[in-house]
C-alpha cells in the first residue's frame, strides 16, 4: 500500500502557473520513459509529434468547462458569498447542486447572484437541503426566467490556488481570457471561435459538464493537432466530466483507504475499437491527461468495442495493471492527491516510482518549469 504521507512535497507559490503560455503549445515538456529512469529530455509541447509515431492513438477527454462559478450576498446578512454549480436536481432545471462558501448555511437561506461582471441579475438561490454530496446543497433557483441562467452568472471556476496565487501577486483576472484559456480547443460544443455553441439553448443544454478542466489538453492547439495527423497519429476521444473531487486532498493513512470521487464518463465503441485497431497494428495508446486516462482503464477489454457510459470510481496508484494505456501526457499536480498516485503508476510497478516522481518534481523545480492546471506538462513514455 502507498502512504499518503510519500505524496508530500513542498512548491513555492511561484511556481503555480497563473496563467497559461501563449501559444499553448509552447509550453516546457518534461519527456521520461518508464523503461529507462535515467533518460530525461526537456522540450515543448509541440515538439510532441517527435515522440509520436505513425499508429499511435491519442485518445482526448472532449468535456468542457461550465461557467460553474458564482458569487453573490445573502438578503439577511448582505455578507459576501462564494459558491461553485455542481449540477442539477431532479428533472427539472430549477434545482441546483452548490457548494457554498458561507457562514451558516441553513434551509431557507436565500442567496443574490450577481452577473459575470459583477451587477445584480436578478437569479436568487434558497437553500433547501444538504446534497448527497458532501459539503453541498440543494438549492431552488428564483428568478430564472427561462434563459441560460449559468451563462449569466457564471464564471470561469479557476481552481482555488490559482485565484490565490494571482491576488498575492497582485494580479487582476479578467474572466473573459479566462474562460477561453481554461477550455480545450476541442472541448464539445464549441465552435471554430471557441464560444458556447449551445448558449442560447438554455440552462438543459449546459446541463452536463466539467467543473474543473482536464488540464493536459489546455496544451494543444489546432495546428498541433493538425501535425500529428499529418504524422499518422489518430485521434479518439471519450468524456469524462471532472468533478470537485479530483482537488480533494487525500487524508487517509494510505492513498487506498481514499474514498475516491465519482465521476461520470463515456467510452464512444469507435474509440474503443480504435484502441483495439491500434494495439493489433503495434500502435501505442496516448492517454492525454488522468481523466483520459482513467476512462479508458473503467472498461474492461471485452466491452470496448461496445463502448457505454457508465460512473467511475477508478484509483491508480503504483503496483496497478494497465490495460489500455501505454504512453501518458499529464500536467505536474498537487501533493497528497490521487493524480500523483495515478501518474506515479505510469512510471513503474514498483515501490521506487513515487520516490522517482518526486525527484522529476524537485527537476522540474530547478529547470523553472511551471505547476498545476495552467502549468506545463511531462509525458511518460514506455
């Protein structure tokens, strides 16, 4: 069994990205191989097609990013509120799953949204009761209107350490470039503009979605995309919808004893059969971030060809038998967290990998590469 306590590591807060590079692919690679931990090279996102070979598979998580994030003043009290959209409850679109950041909540508690910038919108959240969710609530929507509610008070749900990282380097966000930076250039539902194709469909066409982006597909832009075509990589895609819960800290002794978040996915059969056609031709599995990664591996060999839909509950740490992924592109990730574990398995069986992934962290360090969702990546290959 893995101890949390060996996910442990220190990051000075300098080291968080606050934002991303510009081109995205011009991001720092940190390229290993699990069959030779002595062999390290250091290039750029879009020198990737360089590792990659014609057969490969590369296999992308197409979910995109709600506007999940809210702010607003209870009526009681007038005290400022900060919130996160989960989801809806029920049939109906005029309950929501929140998570609430306010002194004492209680049913009955009504709570002001305001709009993207800043104004009142008219849209009142009540609290009903607690989710089944732990630390959320049910709350009833007033106000609504029948528009596209998120999209009017929604913004851009930036994990938590880069919102602090920017106001203690007195940087000022702007949601706009924030919403565009935080999506994937594939991301469903997007045009070629990279706007909400679906805004004006409502609140029920935005029903599904991620509250948290799949970080190592921020990297990739059209043209790169476009050059590993050209080089015989194909492309599949599933869908995984990132919860909260891949920020949640692991807290138990061991990494095992995690309860592990549930997260719906989607295995298309095309993409399954890809996987198969790409194997039996001697191609290489590119597993484009955990959340890609961690879809693939919920289906068993026998139903890929099927494909489905289904909720994982799927932990990775070293000693786990990969059954579908052979090479792994991931962004560098938060200490004590599953997302290590799960990288950490990629880099080997044995009780050597974590101790290995913490030193590539510490030469991360040292090479000023740049940490977390807007940071830059590593692949690990065979």
């Amino acid at each position: 069994m893995l101890r949390t306590a060996d996910l442990e590591y220190d990051l000075p807060e300098e080291w968080i990205a606050t934002a991303p590079v510009s081109p995205r692919d011009a991001a720092k690679l940190m390229v290993v191989w699990r069959s030779d931990p002595s062999r390290v090279e250091h290039r750029r996102v879009r020198d990737l097609p360089e590792y990659l070979r014609a057969g490969d598979l590369l296999v992308l998580n197409t979910t995109r990013v709600l506007p999940a994030r809210f702010a607003g003043e209870r009526e009681d009290s007038h005290g400022g509120v900060q919130g996160l959209y989960l989801g809806q409850r029920g049939a109906a679109d005029d309950h929501w799953a929140v998570m609430i950041k306010s002194r004492r909540q209680a049913p009955g508690v009504r709570i002001a949204l305001k709009d993207r910038h800043g104004g009142p919108s008219g849209v009142v959240l009540e609290l009903v009761e607690r989710d089944e969710e732990p630390g959320a609530w049910v709350a009833r929507v007033h106000g609504a209107g029948g528009g596209d509610v998120l999209g009017r008070v929604g913004l851009t749900p930036l994990p938590p350490y880069i919102l602090q990282a920017r106001k203690h380097a007195g940087l000022a966000g702007d949601d706009e470039v924030d919403r565009l930076a935080y999506q994937t250039v594939y991301a469903e539902g997007e045009d070629r503009h990279g706007q909400d194709a679906r805004a004006t469909h409502g609140l029920e066409a935005r029903a599904t979605g991620s509250v948290a982006a799949p970080t190592a597909g921020l990297h990739f832009t059209p043209e790169l995309l476009a050059g590993l075509g050209a080089a015989g990589v194909r492309r599949a895609d599933v869908v995984l919808h990132v919860g909260t819960g891949t920020f949640k800290p692991v807290e138990t002794e061991y990494v095992e004893q995690h309860p592990m978040h549930a997260e719906w996915c989607t295995l298309p059969g095309a993409t399954g059969r890809a996987v198969v056609e790409a194997r039996a031709r001697g191609g290489r599995v590119v597993a484009v971030g955990t959340t890609a990664a961690r879809t693939l591996e919920s289906f068993e060999a026998a139903g890929l060809g099927a494909g489905g839909s289904r909720e994982t509950r799927l932990l990775i740490t070293p000693g786990y038998a990969w059954k579908h992924v052979d090479v792994l592109m991931t962004n560098f990730h938060l200490p004590r967290s599953t997302l290590m574990a799960l990288v950490a398995a990629g880099l080997g069986g044995d009780g050597a990998a974590v101790e290995r992934l913490k030193s590539l962290y510490e030469l991360a360090m040292e090479s000023g590469y740049r940490f977390y969702s807007f940071g830059d990546a590593m692949l690990v290959l065979p």
